[in-house]
C-alpha cells in the first residue's frame, strides 16, 4: 500500500488487527510504527521477527522515502527531519492517535528525531541498537579493530563515508562484512536477511556522506517525556553497548536491556528473548 504525503508516495505494510473481539465488545489495540535501519535497506528487515507481537498490537511497517518500494526522490530531501516528518503524516494519513515507535540502526536516530519533533503523537518509544549521534562512527571503528579481519576493517570506511561505486560494489561489501553484524553466523538466516531488501545505494552514500557526521540529538533528548525501552546488544560492532547506555544516561524515563548472545539484530538472535522483553515494557503502566 502507498501513502501520497509530503510529495513523495511512501510503501507502507501493516500487520495484526486493530480491534478485536473480547467477550461482548470489540477492543482497540495498540499500533506500533517500526522504523527500518539503512539507510538504503526496507521494512523486510523485520519480518518475520516482529509478527508475534501482532498477538497483541497491530504493526505499521514503512518503506522511507527512497527506501525499498516507496518513491525515489532527491536524496537532498531525505534528512532525518524529513523522515521523522514522513512518519507523522503518516500516522495522521492513517488516522491513529498517539503511537508506539520502535526504530533499529539508523531508523533508531530517526525514531530519536521523531520524539523531539513530535512528543504529543507518540506514546512510548523503543530504540534497538542505535545512537543518539555521529560519535557511532569512531566508537564502531575502535569494537571493529578488535574483532574484525584486515579485510573488513580495509573496506568498513567505504560504505560508512559513502564511497559505494555501484550496486555489485554495495554486494561485494556485503558479502564481506555482513558476518560482523551477527554473533552467532546462521548462514541460511545470514542469505534470506541479507537477500530480502530492496537496496537503494544512492540514498545510501547521500545520508552517510552529508547527513550522518551532523546528527547529534544529544543536547534535546533531555526534553523528552515519553517512556523509552533502549536495546543494547554485547557483540553489536555498529552501534555498541556504549551508545545505548548514553541514551539511556540521556533520557530522563528510559531502561536499559542488554542483549548479552546477539549482534546488531538481537530481534533475530534472540527472538524469543526479543519478544518478551518488548511486550513486557509495552504492557507496562504509562506514566
């Protein structure tokens, strides 16, 4: 399904009911907006590890703009205040009230972005492996240089300042770094992840080249009310374990769990794990 706002049509997927029956009475239940990491990747990088929560909640996946199988724009257009404004008017296109979000990777900043820009629309927000800013980058380098071959630290930088050529370049880095991103290497689950999205290496190379060594959401994060649930994982290269731990020292109403067997993706690592620790912070009392 499209959605036509902000001048682009953005895909978008959703998953579980909204209502359903107990006893006499037709119940609403929660939605929660999941925000894919990239940037250059799509919604598919959830599925299917999120569709258990749909038990209890209904799931919008969305494609941002560029992304996956919603429209190419300028890749100018595409900073992390545009997709933060993309989420929000989606939510209103859709007609919801105030929202769960949950943001991985990249989609994590923009999940941050969105709680400063928009802190009426949303009612609790769930950050999975991410950062509150550029400081990733030499935070990843520093994890990478004890656990990665000579070849993936060679060719790390590449991707990371948006030096990408073309779409067999994207795959041959691929190929070579995707193992760091997981703890434990299931190569049928490695080649079905890494296989599913719809790349888009143009947006890719814009957002880390210009966009990415700007974003710093630090000095607002303070200001934001709502509950959070930080996800941190022990053998996460990309975002670690010290990055979830400032944005947990940052946000005045936020936990901490750690995933101590996972990478990057500790909502496949350690699904089961995964879904518990999300529902049970979901069911919790808002403040």
């Amino acid at each position: 399904m499209f959605a036509a706002i902000n001048d682009t049509r953005i895909y978008f997927d959703i998953e579980g009911s909204g209502y359903v029956p107990v006893g006499d009475k037709m119940v609403k239940r929660p939605v929660l907006f999941a925000i894919h990491g990239g940037p250059g990747s799509d919604h598919s990088d959830f599925k299917p590890w999120l569709t258990p929560l749909t038990e209890q909640m209904q799931i919008v996946y969305l494609d941002q703009r560029s992304n996956g199988q919603s429209d190419r724009v300028d890749p100018a257009t595409c900073t992390l205040e545009q997709l933060a404004d993309d989420i929000e008017a989606l939510r209103v296109y859709l007609g919801f009230n105030k929202i769960h979000l949950l943001g991985h990777s990249f989609g994590g900043m923009v999940a941050q972005v969105y709680a400063t820009r928009y802190p009426d629309s949303l009612e609790k927000l769930l950050l999975i492996c991410t950062a509150p800013s550029f400081e990733f980058y030499p935070a990843a380098l520093d994890f990478a240089s004890r656990v990665a071959t000579e070849q993936q630290l060679s060719v790390i930088p590449e991707l990371f300042e948006g030096r990408i050529q073309d779409d067999d370049h994207l795959f041959r880095w691929w190929d070579v770094c995707y193992p760091l991103y997981f703890h434990v290497q299931d190569e049928e689950v490695m080649r079905e992840t890494g296989n599913r999205p719809i790349g888009s290496l143009e947006v890719a190379n814009y957002t880390f080249k210009h966009f990415i060594p700007l974003y710093d959401v630090r000095q607002k994060l303070s200001a934001v009310q709502a509950q959070t649930l930080i996800v941190g994982a022990r053998y996460d290269w990309i975002t670690p374990v010290s990055q979830a731990e400032e944005i947990h020292r940052l946000l005045p109403h936020s936990e901490l769990a750690l995933f101590e067997k996972s990478g990057h993706m500790p909502f496949i690592e350690e699904h089961a794990d995964f879904i518990k620790v999300i529902l049970g912070f979901l069911a919790k009392e808002a403040l």
